[in-house]
C-alpha cells in the first residue's frame, strides 16, 4: 500500500539570510544554501502541530550566491562582563528559494483524525492569507523576508549555482515537535543546476 503523501511548498525571498555553519564558531559565516532545520522553522511560523511535522525535501536557489559583512550588536549572556561590542558576520544577499516538502505524522491517521492532512490544510490556508503564528526570518531574527508566500512563475533555479558543501547541519533535534537536542549532519551535499535535494 502507498503511504499518502501531504506535499507543501513555498518561496521566500529577502535582502539577507544567515544559515550559520557551527563550525565557524565566534566569526560565523552561512552556508551557501539553508539548513532544513532552519526551513522547519520557517514553514512551522505558519502552521504548527505536536503530532505531526513539516520534512523539507528540496530547495531551489533562484538567484545567485553572494556573500557580504554584517555587522550585530551582541545582546548575548557575555555582555555585562565584556561590555557592548559587535559581531561581524558573513550573510548572502538578495536571496530567494523555492522549497517543497512533505508533512509527516507520528500516528497513523484513522477515519476521525489525520494530522498531517490537518497541518496541510492549515499552511496552505494561512500561507495564502499571510496569516503566521510568529514573524518568519531567514536565519537570524532581524532578517524578515521581503516576499513569504506561495510560489512565484517569474522565478526559476539558478542553473549556475554547481557546488558540493562538505558538511551541512542538517536537523537539531531527534523528534521534530519536543525533541531533544541532537544535532544531524548530512555529508557531501551537492548543489546541482541550482537544486538541493536533502538526503532522506
């Protein structure tokens, strides 16, 4: 038998994003393309549920990757013993992405309750209407998209954009809706004609 699938998409786009590599440590810099952890977090700013979870697939990069200084005021828990002072990172600018998922559900639906077609049901509504549970951003809370909604006809993957990233956070946490903290990592992630596709 074949398991339903309940697909959802989205574009964002926007004049910064911020998608750090742990690595980088206290100079951050972005991967050239977001996590899917940090694409959860965007789509749950529209819906969100305990049992069921959004599971980004593939993110199509529709423009080119340039990379920048940004400079933030650090608000961190080091401040009253260092003082004010700021942090200079390495942002992209002037990004746009199309992502396509699935939602996936703890429980198997039954004749009185399917949460993953609920959750379906609910982003596609609040996506269409603008209407979100929290401000999405990309990456870092003062990055606000310049355009969050459903998918443009104008904008297509860069077919430029040819890359591989070594290591690539891939999720935080070992369930989706109140796990506990343990971070994924994906190896060798390829960008290919502009698409990514995230390893299952």
């Amino acid at each position: 038998m074949i398991e339903k699938r309940y697909n959802w998409a989205f574009e964002i786009a926007g004049r910064n994003a911020c998608f750090t590599r742990p690595d980088t440590g206290a100079v951050p810099i972005s991967y050239p393309a977001p996590t899917r952890s940090a694409l959860i977090g965007i789509a749950e700013s529209v819906a969100l549920f305990k049992n069921a979870y959004f599971w980004p697939e593939r993110v199509e990069i529709c423009s080119p990757i340039v990379y920048h200084k940004y400079v933030q005021n650090y608000n961190g828990p080091l401040r009253e013993k260092t003082g004010p002072f700021q942090l200079v990172i390495t942002v992209l600018e002037n990004v746009d992405y199309k992502v396509y998922g699935t939602i996936k559900s703890y429980d198997k639906p039954t004749h009185e309750v399917n949460y993953a077609h609920e959750m379906q049901d609910m982003f596609l509504r609040n996506l269409e209407k603008g209407r979100f549970f929290s401000t999405p951003h990309l990456g870092l809370s003062e990055m606000i998209p310049a355009y969050f909604g459903p998918l443009r006809s104008d904008t297509v993957p860069d077919e430029s954009i040819n890359l591989m990233i070594p290591s690539m956070l891939d999720t935080m946490y070992d369930r989706q809706t109140g796990g506990r903290l343990s971070p994924k990592f994906q190896q060798n992630v390829r960008i290919e004609k502009g698409v990514l596709r995230y390893a299952e």
